[in-house]
C-alpha cells in the first residue's frame, strides 16, 4: 500500500489553484511499474527522472540528462515524490509557482528491477533495465553517501556495459531526441540493440510492437534522404529498386479505397482502375505506402508516359508497388521494425493478388551491384532502408536513395525559342526558391522532349504568360527569353551542380502534378558519414522533432569529403575539448549560425596550436582554401585582398578543420554594403566589475533605446560580456550609424558617470563598463551568434530573450559542452528580429544628434 503522506511535500510546493500539475491520482501497476523523464526548463534545464515505486513516482533532477556512456556518472539530485498521474503532465508551470518553466515529456515506459527495488531504494543502489522509447537496456542509480543529508545525499545515473552501451563521443540521446513523446505508446515494447536483427515475424496476429489504434484519417509519409554513397554496413538496410514514378498513399477503411498524394491531394477520383483493383484484393483496414508507376516499352517505368497517362484514359494500366504498412487492422504498426511490417505486407498482397497492385521486393545483391543494374535498366535508383527502422512522418536518415544521376523538382519560370526543326519551345527556364521564398534561376533543360510534350508545354506557357521575369534579380538567365507564372514543377535529372548554382547536363523527365510550386527548393545531397559514426548504427526513430531540433541533430552528420585532421588535439585544456568536439558543435548548430552569417563578410580566429598558442586573425582566405568560404567583390574593402563570406553550411565545419574557433561578421551585407543593417553595442566591462554590474548595465542601455524607440535584442558574448543588437532599416551610412552609437554612448557615460566610460582604455574604465560603439565602423566585426570563443571553456555567443537575462551566470553561460541545453531554444528569441527593423530617423531627433 502506498504510503498516505508519501505525496505530502509534493503537495505543500505546490498551489493548485495556480498550476496545471496533478494534486494527485494515477493508477499504480506493480506488474508494469512506469518510468517517465520530463525536460524541465526551469531556472536551468534540466531533466525530472521519475520510477514508480509504493504508488508514487520516485523522482529526481538529472541536470545533464541521461548518457548511453557508461564512463558518464550523471548526477541525479532526489527531489520529492509525485504522484503517478505526474507522468501525463506536459505543459507550462505559470511563472511564480515552484518549478515554473516549459515540461514535456522526453522519455516515457516501463521500469524493470534486476532486484529487490524495495531493499534497492533503502539502501541507495537500484539496478533495473528501461523499455522506454529513447532509453533502453540496463541502467543503476547509486547513491552517494556522506555528500548530503542522509536522504538528500546525491544519486549517480549510471548506463551498464550492455549491447546498448555507446561512447559519448559517437551518441549523445538528449541532443540527438529532443522532443516529446507524449503521442507514443505509454508501455513501448522492448527495443533490439544496436546491430541486433530482428526476430522472425508470426504468421499470423499482429506483430510484436503494434498498438490497438483508429485508422487516422491523414498520413504524413516518411520521405528518404538524398546520398552519394551507399551505406557502410549494407547488412543492416534491405535495398528496393527506386521506381520512376508518383508516391501514392491508399487508405482502405470497410471495403472502401482512397488514393493520396505525398502531400495530402486526394487522387481517388484519377485513377478509378487501381481503386477497383485494390477493392477487389479485399484489403484490412489501413494505410498502403506506395508508388504508382506506368510500365515502359522500352524501360521498367516511364515517368512521362505516367504524366500523360493522367491527360488520357490510360489511367487503367497504372501499376501501384507496395512497400509499406504503417496502420493495418485497428493496429498502428509505425514503431514494428520495417522487416516485420513488410513480411505482413507481402502476405496481404499475396492472398489475393491482383497484376497491377505488387510488392516491392527486396534485393540481396550489393547495394553498387544493384544501383549500376538500376541504371543499366533506366531505373531511377536504389532506396535503402533501415531493417529495424519505425515509419516517421517525416525525411529521415533510415531511409536513403541512390539515384543513378542526380535528379528533382523545378519551377519552371520561363523559355527559350526552338531552334532549327524543333517546334513549340528551346529549353525551358528553371528555378528554386530559396529560404527567402525568391525565386532563384538554376540553369535551363533542352532535351528530354518529344513533339507532343513540346506542343502541350507551349500550350500551357501560353496560357500563364507574363511580362517579366519570375526570377530573383541578377540570376544571369539568357536573352530574348519569354516569361510564364512560376506555378508549373518539373522533374529534371542532371549531372552535377555547378559552383554558382546552375545545373548541368540535364534531362527533361516530365511535369509533376503533385508536388505544388512553392515548395520546390533545391534539395540536399548528404554525404555518408564516416563508418564509426553513429548514423551507422540501427536506432529507433523518434516520432515528432521541432523543425530546427530535426535540422541541428541531422547536421551532426559529418560529410565523407571532410577529413579533420588532428581530431584528438586538445583545444582547450581547462575544458579537455577537442578539436573533434569543436567541429561537431559547429556541425549541430550549422542551421542556426547560418541566418547570421547570410551574406556577412567575415573574420575569423584561428587556433592551430589550441587557445593557449598563437591566434591569427585571418578575413582573407590567402593560401587557405575552404569549401562553402568564397571571397568578396575587391570594392568592398579596397586596397585589400578580397573579403570571405560563408556562402554555404559546409564552410563553416571547413573553417574548424582548419583550426577556426570564433567567427565574427560585419554590420551589413555583401548585396547592400554601403549602409548598414544593424547596430551593435558591447557590454564590455572593466576590470573590478561583477557580473550584476554587467546585467545592470545591458537594462540601462535597453531602456536608453527604448526611450528612443529602438528595438534591442539581446545576447551573450562568450567571453566575458553582453551585446545588444539593433536591426535597422538600411537608411545610413557607416559613418552616420557609428557617430550616432558613438552619441548613445557618451550620452549614458554623462549620464551614469560613475557605471559607464565612452572612452575604450583599460585604464580609463577599471570599475566602470566601456559600451563599445566602434563595433559599428565600417570593416569592424562582432562575433556571430552561436559562435565559439578561444577563451578558457570554450564559451558561446548565444541569443537570449530579455526576460533570461536575471537567470544568466555569465557572458559564457554556455559553452561548446553545455551546448546541448540551449538547443531547443535556438533562434527563437529573436523570432521578431526581421520584422522589428527600424529607422534611426527619429531616434537621432530625439537624441539631439546632427549628422
């Protein structure tokens, strides 16, 4: 029986009249004990690991989170016991409660004792094995006697050297499982360890792992990522031929059958012989993953005959290849390892066939085998897939294609004339619209047709002709050329991607009907990471990400084409960082730097010899040359070798390898440099100043600008201060904004003399704080959000909300090792910085300051 005032702290914390959290409540099972861990932005971030024991949950704070890495002894503070029904509490704890801040819940299943738990919890040592969605195998809490007050005493989390063990530096759980898994199943079933092959499927019920569930009416398909090379451990993947054809979602519900497109287009209607052909295989209740595709004469399938078969009554002779089954009679099935999802496949295709409706087939070849057979044939390519892998709405690394050429959508924005005998048009115009939505032009297509594709595309460009130019200005696209509407897509294959972003060597394949314009960007090519890297490793898939947790975990994966050289040299001895350490934060926080190097001239500071050897202050690429880092037009700087940008994500994992910790960036951009687009003031302390005297001094400076109504945003520098950054409207000149910064400043210094200097000498500021102005001259530079610092603990420039700065230790509150608690977050404290730019006009009125 549980004990009745075993809640009673619990409930004394707490008014539940203020807070969303359960007074109590909550089934206890002794058979299937449940464990929950709740990430919890409170004053820090950290992570509630709760067991259910006696009719509580016995809990406690894990501020680093859980490591797969046995060497990782996290520490485990005791907090009070909840009650069970704690377990389904995500939300917001109102602000003025205890524990206020954001919680979801990151990891949730069932506990299992190796023994006695009851002697294991009186005597501080629990040993157990965790069924969780993240958390898997066999773990051990220990107490650790004599450092508390008895009962207070701080545990240890520990992972056991089992089959799921992993080396920190190859897997980390909380950066790479971010999110909330409150949608999944409350008892997931028990995971296979990495590399270990699922059990043969049963013949007959539903398979290990399948949930009772209703058929949902939607179903976001899993979508497979773009590589170069094949997987380094091809016997844990199944490889399907890649069909040149239309992705198609059937959802089958009492005998009745609809037909979907990848995004959500209801295609039922089209294609009237399929749905009677899978009526008439009398499917269970579910959802069928697919691919239409229209048989050749001369290839396997003809992507254009496809295209027209939908302008004509062909529609009939359509043949639908069946993959996947992620729902399948009133089971969810997504989190059954895809061998045993296919092997129920197979056999409902099989009972009652039907020539047009067939299952992809797994090849055993190798996987260069079978992509140069794909080819040869005039195949698209080769899909692989994880063998232990759960279906994911979403792009994933478990699925990957090999396309013989490379090969995707474009908009089409214009044509040429036809040349010679050729009718109808030349070459059309292609394009892909960037992160800004401009329509950017990527090159043209002039082979692939024939007369009546040729004849049908001129009727169509006629009818959404217009007079100018859908493309972002400067695209260099041809002369004499005509305009269209950018609203057709297309799908062209190609041989590579030129330097300035042109495609060559390309194939008109057909027009797409399914994929609608605005969302044709260009599409990645990811390079296989290396073979000790984790992605290599079978792992269950989380089943919701934030887009930008997805994007920052996927870009840990560190292109094949990067060598890091040293990888084990110590950087920073006071941390024990290393240059692999560095480069990997630098490739999880690639998504979120990038918007803030976007078109910035740069400097850089390099390390060769560690933070405590030389430093070179490098803004020319002189002998070194990086992939992504291109120069600048010489008339940005004259008199100078030519100025580096990053222009692409892969220039700034180029610039760590060669020893780059800090990247620094310009107030203005390369396409506008004469006028700057921001204006910075740094909070640069004197020495004798505390760090209260510092967050003081960045409120002071706020309120100044709000007074002048300039809107400021706020964040840490890495070092040893604060910036405060203001977007303007690009109205002024260099001179104009960094005199008038220059003005706010000696207005603060007149005004607080004794907290503030307008002159930047050491000596002139010992216990007062310089607010350094001349970060805003032209060719000065400020460094980067989300960049390192060559300082001892290797901190970080972060963006913060101004309601974090009274919480803020220092300018490094994180660092390049604690990185993983700010992640989340990312860029969203300046969600409104683009839409808060301003003009200076006024605020100089204001000030008083003649230009």
């Amino acid at each position: 029986m549980p004990d009745r005032n075993a809640l009673k702290t619990y409930r004394e914390k707490r008014n539940f009249d203020a807070t969303p959290e359960p007074a109590e409540g909550g089934e206890a099972d002794e058979g299937a004990r449940s464990f929950v861990v709740q990430k919890h932005w409170a004053t820090r971030l950290h992570y509630d690991f709760r067991l259910e024991l006696d009719g509580t949950m016995k809990s406690w704070a894990v501020p680093k989170g859980p490591s797969f890495d046995p060497n990782d002894k996290r520490m485990a503070m005791p907090t009070e016991d909840h009650p069970i029904a704690y377990n389904r509490f995500e939300g917001t704890i109102p602000a003025g409660n205890y524990g206020a801040g954001k919680v979801i819940i990151w990891d949730k299943g069932t506990w299992h004792p190796l023994e006695d738990p009851h002697k294991g919890w009186r005597d501080g040592k629990l040993k157990f094995e965790l069924r969780g969605h993240k958390l898997h195998g066999h773990w051990t809490l220990v107490r650790m006697k004599g450092r508390g007050n008895g009962r207070e005493d701080p545990w240890l989390l520990i992972k056991e050297r089992d089959t799921f063990a992993r080396p920190a530096t190859e897997f980390s759980v909380v950066d790479e499982m971010p999110d909330s898994v409150k949608a999944l199943a409350d008892q997931p079933q028990a995971a296979a360890a990495p590399g270990a092959r699922p059990a043969a499927p049963s013949a007959s019920g539903p398979p290990e792992g399948a949930r009772p569930a209703k058929l949902p009416k939607e179903l976001q398909p899993e979508l497979a990522v773009l590589v170069d090379e094949a997987p380094a451990a091809p016997q844990d993947w199944i490889f399907e031929i890649k069909f040149d054809g239309y992705r198609m979602l059937a959802r089958a519900e009492g005998g009745a059958i609809a037909l979907f497109t990848r995004n959500g287009n209801d295609w039922t209607s089209r294609m009237p012989g399929l749905v009677e052909a899978l009526r008439s295989m009398e499917l269970p209740d579910g959802w069928y993953d697919g691919e239409i595709i229209m048989p050749g004469e001369d290839v396997p399938a003809d992507f254009q005959a496809l295209q027209s078969a939908f302008d004509s009554a062909r529609t009939g002779q359509i043949v639908y290849y069946l993959f996947d089954l992620p729902y399948c009679a009133g089971h969810d099935l997504r989190e059954v390892p895809l061998l045993e999802r296919r092997a129920v496949l197979q056999r409902i295709v099989e009972r009652k066939p039907h020539p047009n409706v067939r299952f992809s087939a797994e090849f055993e070849a190798s996987p260069e085998d079978m992509l140069d057979s794909a080819c040869r044939l005039g195949l698209e390519g080769v899909i692989a897939k994880r063998r232990d892998s759960a279906y994911v709405g979403r792009r994933s690394s478990d699925w990957i294609k090999l396309k013989c050429k490379l090969r995707q959508e474009f908009v089409i924005g214009g044509f040429t004339d036809p040349k010679g005998s050729r009718t109808g048009v030349g070459s059309l115009l292609l394009g892909v619209h960037e992160d800004d939505g401009k329509l950017r032009y990527a090159g043209n297509v002039g082979t692939g047709f024939n007369e009546k594709t040729l004849a049908d595309l001129r009727g169509r460009f006629d009818a959404i002709a217009r007079a100018s130019s859908p493309f972002d200005a400067g695209s260099g696209t041809p002369r004499g050329a005509h305009w269209v509407k950018p609203e057709l897509v297309c799908e062209v294959s190609f041989g590579e991607w030129t330097r300035d972003g042109k495609i060559r060597h390309s194939v008109f394949h057909g027009l797409r009907g399914d994929k609608p314009a605005r969302q044709i960007g260009q599409e990645p090519v990811l390079h296989e990471p290396p073979p000790d890297h984790p992605a290599h490793k079978p792992r269950k898939a989380v089943k919701k990400a934030s887009a930008e947790a997805r994007e920052a975990a996927a870009s840990t994966t560190l292109p094949a084409t990067l060598r890091i050289s040293n990888p084990d040299r110590v950087i920073d001895p006071a941390s024990g960082l290393r240059k692999i350490d560095l480069v990997r934060y630098y490739a999880l926080v690639t998504p979120l730097m990038m918007p803030h190097l976007k078109d910035r001239p740069i400097a850089m500071v390099r390390a060769p010899d560690g933070i405590e050897g030389q430093l070179f202050f490098q803004k020319h690429l002189d002998r070194y040359r990086m992939a992504g880092v291109e120069s600048l037009d010489p008339a940005i700087f004259p008199g100078h070798p030519p100025m580096v940008y990053i222009a692409q994500p892969e220039g700034i994992l180029a610039a760590a390898q060669m020893n780059v910790i800090e990247i620094h960036t310009w107030n203005g951009v390369r396409t506008a440099i004469a006028k700057p687009d921001r204006m910075t003031f740094d909070i640069d302390p004197g020495e004798g100043v505390a760090w209260p005297q510092i967050q003081e001094a960045a409120q002071l400076v706020r309120t100044l600008l709000d007074e002048l109504q300039l809107p400021s945003f706020l964040k840490t520098s890495g070092g040893k201060g604060l910036h405060l950054v203001v977007p303007l409207k690009k109205q002024f000149d260099w001179d104009t904004v960094k005199d008038f910064s220059q003005a706010v400043v000696q207005h603060l210094a007149r005004t607080l003399p004794e907290r503030f200097v307008a002159k930047s000498g050491a000596k002139n500021r010992v216990g007062r704080i310089f607010i350094d102005y001349l970060r805003n001259g032209y060719g000065a530079t400020t460094v980067c959000a989300w960049s390192a610092r060559s300082r001892p603990g290797l901190g970080i420039s972060v963006p913060v909300r101004w309601d974090e700065l009274p919480a803020l230790k220092s300018g490094a509150h994180w660092t390049v090792g604690t990185a993983h608690n700010r992640l989340d977050q990312g860029n969203a404290p300046w969600a409104d910085y683009e839409g808060s730019r301003t003009s200076l006009a006024a605020a100089m009125k204001k000030l008083g300051f003649e230009r």
